[in-house]
C-alpha cells in the first residue's frame, strides 16, 4: 500500500506541527479536533509557523498556498475513514487513546495503519481495543516539538507489528523530511530512554551541591557542546511532564536511575514547571530572554 492521505488526530503543540510537516511534503492532509474551536486554534499556529518559513525564504508564496490547500479541518472520526495512515496526537491519557482507536477501528478500512505520537505510554497497551489484524498495522510515530524543525521521528513497533507495515511506515518518514530511529516498544523508547536519566541526574548533583544551576548547565552546554544545559532544558520540556515520565519509567523498569529525585517532585508540588509557569530552576518573570536562577535551597 502506498501512503497518500494522512489523518491527523488532535490539533494541539504536536498535532499541529505534524499536519503542517505532512501538508509541507506534499501530502493530502485531514486533522480532527473536538471542537472548530481548537480547530482554530491549531491552524493559528500553523499559519504561525508557515509565516515564520516565508520570512526566511523557506517557503515561497505559492508553496505557501500548496500547503494550505492540501490540509484540511474537521471535527467528526468519520471524515478519516478512507485515510491510509492516522497518527493520534492527542493528550496523554491511556484511556482516552484506547477509547479513541476502539472507535477508529471500527470506521477505518481495513488496511489503514495506525500510528501513535505517545512519549511515555506503551503502543502494546495503547492498541489493546483494537482488532487482530490491526494490532499487526499498529506503530508509534514519535515526533519531537517543534515538528516542522525538529529532524527525528522515532518509529516504534511492538512484537506483533507486520514486518510489511513497518517498513513502509520508516519509508513514509523519510518522505516525511525526517530521519526515523528504529526502536521497539520500551518506555521511553531511545531518546528518553537516555535523556530522562540524564537530567534527573543532574538534579540529583544539584541537591548533592555538586555545582550550582547554572554551573552545571554551563558545564554540559560548554563542557559537552550540548545546545543547552538540564536545567535550561528541563524548563524547556516542562518539570511537570519531565516528572510524569520518570514516574512512568520508573514503574516500568523499576531502576533508581528513573525515579524522580525529591527536589523535582517538590518542584512540581509547587507549580514550578518552568517555562509554561514563569518559573522552574530560573525564573522567567522579570525577563524571559534573561532569566534568573532560583533559589532552591
Ligand atoms: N509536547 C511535546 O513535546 C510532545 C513530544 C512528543 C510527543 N508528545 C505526545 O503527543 C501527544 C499530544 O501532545 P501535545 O503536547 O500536542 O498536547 P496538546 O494538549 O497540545 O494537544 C492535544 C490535543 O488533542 C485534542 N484532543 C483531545 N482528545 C481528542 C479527541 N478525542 N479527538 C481529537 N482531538 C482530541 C485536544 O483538544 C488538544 O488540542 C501526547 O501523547 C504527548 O505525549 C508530546
């Protein structure tokens, strides 16, 4: 089967920049949101963003208008039916995805691939609802924020993904524009896998006085030629969610190297996120492009 038409579900960070990648390489492109509302929303930003490729020259005018014409909103599952692959971006809630893919099996043609954008829950698990056949053209498709920018999608099967299938899906990647990381279904998968234990590392150096905020950050950013140091990044990614995946990594792998050091959950009990909430290890709120460590003692 060749891919053509992509379903996109959710319009959210993720599912915007993955409609907008799909619609830029040239793909008939239909995202589904609960409401126009949000629907509004995502294709805001995604105007956003083409705006920002026109203005560097990235796009042309009339590339512009191609991709334009090439996505499509809608608000009801039904309007995916005849797509040949769907990749679910919607929040991160077990539940949600399974009740949402029973319902899609259901409606879709046989042969549709589906495929999750989850950073933290299984695939296995996520496919449970659906038929026997499908759980064989099941994969997870992760992508990084933002999208449009970001080059790798990690392309995930489990143990009854169809060899056939996920061939074609690292294939569509690469038409994607992106490079696919091969990697079966472990929590984390291969960025997280090594990223989390990094940064809850670096936490644990903190709370052992090993260097201050922005001495370790200085340290990995100029040390290792990192674009950024943990602190800085975790601020970036949001402790919140840094948090929930470690809890989930944990839970799966039992190893201490996943647990979430108490500083980060007193962190995240007092609503320092990072950047999302003006505060984190640093503190936005004076000057977002200068910000101040805080004091975490
Ligand atoms: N944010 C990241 O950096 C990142 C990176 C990689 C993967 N992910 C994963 O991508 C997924 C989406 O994350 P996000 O950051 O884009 O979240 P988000 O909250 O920005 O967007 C989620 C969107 O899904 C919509 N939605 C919820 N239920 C829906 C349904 N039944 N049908 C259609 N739309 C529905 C919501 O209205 C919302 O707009 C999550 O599984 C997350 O783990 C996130």
């Amino acid at each position: 089967m060749e891919i053509k038409k992509i379903g996109v579900l959710g319009c959210g960070l993720m599912g915007s920049g993955i409609a907008q990648t799909a619609a830029t390489a040239g793909f008939e492109t239909i995202v589904c949101e609960v409401s126009d509302e949000v629907l509004g929303k995502g294709f805001a930003e995604i105007e956003k963003s083409l705006a920002k490729f026109a203005e560097k020259g990235t796009i042309t005018a009339e590339h512009g208008k191609e991709i334009r014409g090439r996505l499509r909103g809608v608000t009801t599952f039904h309007e995916l039916a005849d797509c040949n692959i769907i990749i679910e971006a919607i929040i991160e809630n077990l539940d949600v995805k399974r009740e949402t893919f029973k319902q899609l099996d259901q409606l879709c043609k046989p042969n549709t691939i589906f495929a999750s954008n989850t950073s933290s829950l299984s695939i296995t698990e996520i496919m449970t609802p659906v038929s026997a056949q499908r759980k064989g053209r099941f994969v997870g498709l992760h992508f990084f924020n933002p999208v449009p920018l970001m080059k790798l999608v990690e392309v995930v099967r489990t143990i009854l993904t169809d060899e056939e299938v996920y061939e074609e899906v690292v294939k569509f990647s690469a038409a994607l524009g992106k490079v696919p990381a091969r990697t079966s279904d472990k929590t984390g998968f291969i960025v997280n896998r090594l990223l989390v234990p990094y940064m809850l590392d670096a936490i644990r150096a903190l709370e052992e006085g090993v260097g201050s905020i922005v001495d370790i950050d200085n340290a990995m950013k100029l040390g290792c030629g990192y674009p950024m140091g943990p602190f800085t990044l975790g601020d970036f990614v949001g402790l919140d969610t840094t948090y929930y995946i470690a809890e989930i990594m944990f839970n799966e792998f039992r190893e201490k190297r996943f647990a979430p050091p108490s500083l980060l959950k007193r962190m995240v009990l007092a609503g320092l996120y990072g950047r999302k909430t003006g505060r984190g290890f640093y503190d936005y709120t004076a000057d977002p492009k200068n910000p101040t460590p805080m004091n975490l003692q």
